[in-house]
C-alpha cells in the first residue's frame, strides 16, 4: 500500500469520525445510520426516501425556537427508528447529555437490548465512540451508554429514581400514553424538568395512543376526550402529511374512511378514493408519499406537534389493513388495538350501558339447547365462601353469544363436593336440534378470591378437559388472557384475565340490538336478578394528580356481580381455547347440509332457525335443573 493510499485511508476515516456541524439528523442517518438485520426487513444503510414523511419530523430537531416536538404514531411507520436516528445524532454529531424514558422497567431493557444495542454495533460512528460492553471497565450498560461529550441514561416511567438523574439536554419519551402516575407525580413532568437548565434543550414525545381519559370533573359532558400524547398534539401546531392525488393532483390528508372495499371476499384489493373521487391504487402509494409535505393547522408557538398512522406506511398495503379491520372488529378488544396501533387513535371506551329492561326484553325461547349459531361452548365459574356460580356461555362467528345455562351449586368450596357437582355440570352434554351432543369445551375458574388452593386443585385434575384457573387484573388495556404462570404444588398453569378489557366488550356487545355480531342471546329462563348483575359496574375514572385511570367498579357497594364475573371468565376461557372460527363455520355448514337443514346461507347467519323443509324441533325455553338453578335469581 502506497503512502498516499494509506493518508487517504486515513482521511476519510477521520471525515467520518467528525461529522460536518451543519448536518439536520435527516442527513447524518442518510450518511451515517445503518439498520440491523434483526430490526428490519431492509437492514443496511437508512434511505430516507423509504419514508420521507419522517424528514421533516427528524428535521424539526434543533431548529431554532422548537423545544417540544410531539408524535402521535401507529405502529408501522417507523417512529421507532425515527427516534434512534436522533439518538444518534446526538450521539455522534452534536454529542450532549441524553435520557430515553420507556413505560417500564422490562421495556426500558428490551429496547437497550433489541434496537439500540445492535445500531451502536451496526453503524460504525457510533460503534467506535462506545466502548465494548463486554469490557471490565466499560460504561456501555444496559441503563446507560457513556459516549465522548455526553451520555444516555436509559430510564422508565415506573422509577422515579431513575428519572431524577443529573441534568439533560436531550430528553426523549418513549410510549407517552403507557406512563403511569407514580408517588412522586406525572413521569413525563419529571423527566422534563431534567432538560429546565439547557436554553437549547429538545425534549421529544413520541405514542401510539390508547385509552382517552374520562373528562375532568365539571367539564362539559360534549367536551372532547383526548389520551396524553393527544393532548400534546392538540396543544401543537397540529401538523399532518398531505400527499397529492396520481390523477387530478389535490393535496389531502389521508383518512381511514375513504378507504374502500367492494366486498368482504375483495378486501384484500382495498382502494382509496379521493376527495374530488379518484380511485387510487396501493401502487400510487410510494409517488404520493415522495410529493407529499406537512401542513400545520394552528400557529407555531414552540411546539411542534406531527401524526402519521398505518395508511401512509410503504411497508402495509390499504388491502392488508382492510383485512385486518375485518378480523378486528369481531370485538371490542381487537378493534381496540386497531384503533390504536393501525389507525393511532386514541380508544374511546364504552360509557353507555344497555338498561335491564331492554335485556330482560331480550329474552327469547331457544330452538334447542344448543342453537345452530353456536360452535362452541364454554364456561366460567365464581367461588364464593358458600357457593360456587357458573355459567355456560355458547359462542358463534364474530363474537355472538347465547347463555345456555347458570347455575348456584350450594355448598362449602373447601369440600369436594360441590367441586363434583361442578364437574358433573361441566361435563353433562348438550344437545342441538339435529340431536348431537356437545360439552363444554373450555372453562375457567377465579383461584383469585375464596378457596385458591380448591382451585387450583380441581384444573390440576381436570386440565385434559381445558378447565382453567384464573386470576382477573384490573389494569386498562392488558389483554382478556396473559401467558400463564405455574403456581401451586403440584404446579398448575395459572390465566391472568385483563378484567378491564372484558368488561368494555361485554358493555358494548350488550349494546348490541340486533341478532349478528357481538349480539348476546338469553333464553327465557333468565330471572331479572342475573341481568342486575350483569349491569351491576360501570367505567369510572379516579383522578391522582391529575392524571386520570378509568376503571370498572361497582353502581353500590352492596351490588351482586356474580354473573358479570362469570361472563368475563367464560371469555377468557375462550381466548385460551383459541378455536379457528372460520373451520368451525365451514364443518358446521358441511354438517347441516349432510343433514338436510337448507342451503349454506341458513348457518351464514348464526341463530336463525332451520330451513322450512325441516320438521321443528321441540321448544326449549332454558337449562334449569333443579332448585339451584339461576331461573329467578338466587337468595
């Protein structure tokens, strides 16, 4: 190697090494970022031209009089890398004290371990200013990387201690929406005022939404519901991606409702229309997304607020999302998660409540004990001190409901015998009008009030039959069913049931008027004591701080909410069954033909009664057997 190679060698090492000081963040990622393998499907050198939309969001950073720089975001457009190039840069170009708050401790050490970790490694700048984190000495952490010039702390919104770190210059929070209030107040207010001594601070928040918060007391009733990263939004100049049309070339905001499909079996080549009523293919996507330009709706006054959601993302097609809005909408927690990370809308959740006069009003004579709707049976089981409560919930397409029994077992929980009148209930078939048998086919049972260990006892011997203990956490927003854990000796796998979320899709399904979807059947042995207690709670947010948590709590203190309990565990044992609905339909459908019940279209529409050239089947008005059972309510 000549020596004017090896100066030249040199030399463009040291170039790279010292970025050039006039570099926005756009540029340093385009020159400097490399994306990794494990974090992306297009690992290699960032291309801005893949998103241009996040540019100017990156670019914001820095600009004289921008403190606060807000982004409300759907899964799938990439804020997550947006934050890391700006991490980076300051890393790198504008090396400066830095912190990144996640919402919790395990998120805060997966994202250290999972996206930051391989950048460093992966793009050489800033792979050779921190130092191995294999070394004895080193100060690349997990919580923290050291860096010449600066250093990142890596926090979470659930310690206080590790946001009242020294001061920082650069702060950046991370899933603003999942922060909780803690003893010492507001996180997000804590990590900010680490940035109250730098002039030049840059304090960025970044959220997918989820739950909007109940109105303060005294507001309004019509005023507007917003989540925190909202409320951000709404307090910034508002900026949104305004793309022009292929044909006529008008500039628009892209919205979820002009986003169109001919039928359900075409939705997978969803379309968009237009405002002046193009028809725009998913093809035209990328030429929009290049032309396209940000456009604030109120004044600039330091804040500068962008959303961007799953319709502009190069990476999902408007088909894709149109299939997936289609499974989601079969209930309330999956259109929920749609709302929030494809559309990045905040949930509004369920307020209204059906009333026990429309529910008893709803109750009607059974075709047979099973009727044709149904494709699976599930249970859920409440242990009182006295008592054991269940119900026998059947469950078709799209979330339709019809309760086939409930009954009081009367008896002491810590002896076996009223686990064996349990048992018998449970595995005591059903029958349907063509006269098969059917039983339960999954069960849960609370282990998290009376008689835990009965509990646990009696899934542990019938966990061949999917009969499952549980545990109900009333934190908004976690999931109807969790990974289970192993508890008790023997162990036995132990369902955490998000309580909340239930709660939301059985008010809304209740709401539902007409047979179909989310619709909730009752047989006309129902007394009005099971629908009181049905309706028994309802979503009240507290306010600590002032930051607001909804939950479900009882109307009265004194209210019975036996069968609302059941009703929540009956869904959690159909989330951990997990049957693909769609095979069910279709045997169902075989099934009926071989039969002789009528063409296809009598099972397309679960509860409607056999075709006319069938002879009807005997009345059923409703399981009761004997004393116990949960006709009149129970005292």
């Amino acid at each position: 190697m000549t020596s004017e190679t090896i100066t030249s060698v040199f030399s463009e090492a040291i170039a790279s090494a010292i970025p050039e000081s006039s570099l926005t963040v756009s540029q340093w990622a385009a020159t400097y970022r490399f994306l990794s393998a494990e974090r992306s499907a297009r690992p290699g050198r960032w291309r801005n031209e893949l998103a241009p939309y996040l540019v100017e969001i990156m670019d914001t950073v820095g600009k004289p009089g921008i403190r606060e720089i807000i982004l409300v975001a759907s899964a799938q457009v990439g804020k997550t890398e947006c934050c890391n190039n700006i991490l980076g840069f300051f890393m790198h170009a504008d090396p400066s004290p830095i912190i990144f708050v996640a919402e919790t401790e395990d998120k805060a050490e997966a994202w250290s371990k999972e996206s930051l970790a391989p950048m460093i490694r992966d793009t050489p700048v800033l792979a050779n200013l921190v130092g191995d984190a294999r070394s004895r000495d080193s100060n690349n952490t997990i919580g923290g990387k050291s860096f010449p010039g600066g250093h990142l702390a890596i926090a979470h919104a659930t310690s206080p201690a590790t946001l009242s770190s020294r001061p920082r210059r650069v702060v950046i929070l991370d899933e603003r929406d999942a922060f909780k209030t803690t003893s010492e107040g507001d996180p997000a207010k804590l990590a900010e005022k680490r940035a109250t001594t730098f002039e030049d601070a840059v304090i960025v928040k970044v959220s997918t939404p989820r739950d909007r918060l109940e109105l303060e007391p005294g507001a309004p009733p019509d005023a507007r519901r917003f989540t925190a990263i909202e409320l951000e939004y709404e307090n910034s100049d508002q900026r949104k991606y305004f793309v022009p049309c292929p044909h006529c070339g008008v500039y628009q905001s892209l919205a979820w409702a002009r986003v169109k499909w001919d039928s359900e079996e075409t939705a997978g080549d969803a379309y968009y229309v237009c405002e002046s009523g193009c028809v725009i293919e998913h093809e035209h996507k990328t030429e929009m997304l290049a032309r396209g330009e940000w456009r604030a709706a109120k004044p600039f006054t330091g804040r500068a607020g962008f959303f961007i959601n799953e319709i502009y993302s190069p990476f999902v097609s408007w088909g894709a999302m149109a299939l997936n809005f289609l499974e989601a909408k079969k209930n309330q927690a999956t259109l929920k998660v749609f709302v929030n990370t494809s559309l990045g809308e905040g949930w509004e959740s369920i307020t209204q409540q059906a009333s026990t006069e429309d529910l008893e009003g709803r109750r009607e004579e059974y075709e047979a004990e099973v009727p044709d709707g149904v494709l699976v049976i599930v249970a859920g089981a409440d242990v009182q001190g006295d008592r054991i409560e269940t119900e026998i919930v059947g469950i078709g397409l799209d979330g339709e409901t019809w309760s086939l029994d409930y009954q009081v077992l009367v008896g002491d929980p810590s002896q076996r015998q009223v686990w064996e009148d349990l048992k018998h209930l449970w595995t005591t078939p059903f029958t349907r009008a063509d006269g098969s048998e059917v039983c339960v086919m999954a069960a849960a049972v609370d282990s998290g009030g009376h008689h835990t260990q009965e509990v646990y006892r009696f899934c542990r011997e019938n966990a061949g039959r999917r009969w499952y203990s549980v545990k109900g956490a009333n934190t908004p927003g976690k999931p109807i069913i969790s990974k289970p854990s192993l508890q008790g000796r023997p162990p036995v796998r132990l369902f955490t049931v998000g309580t909340e979320t239930a709660k939301d899709t059985i008010a809304a399904n209740l709401l539902v008027e007409e047979p179909g979807p989310g619709y909730c059947h009752f047989p006309v042995a129902r007394g009005d004591d099971y629908f009181k207690q049905l309706r028994s709670e309802r979503p009240v947010t507290r306010y600590t701080r002032g930051v607001g948590v909804r939950k479900w709590e009882k109307i009265k203190p004194s209210a019975r909410n036996e069968a609302l309990d059941n009703r929540v565990y009956a869904m959690a044992a159909c989330a951990i069954l997990n049957p693909n609905w769609r095979k069910l339909h279709e045997a169902m459908v075989k099934k009926s033909r071989q039969a002789g019940y009528g063409a296809e279209e009598e099972l397309q529409q679960p509860g409607r009664k056999p075709a006319a050239n069938t002879p009807p089947p005997q009345s059923f008005v409703g399981r009761g057997r004997g004393p116990n059972s949960f006709t009149n309510g129970w005292r």
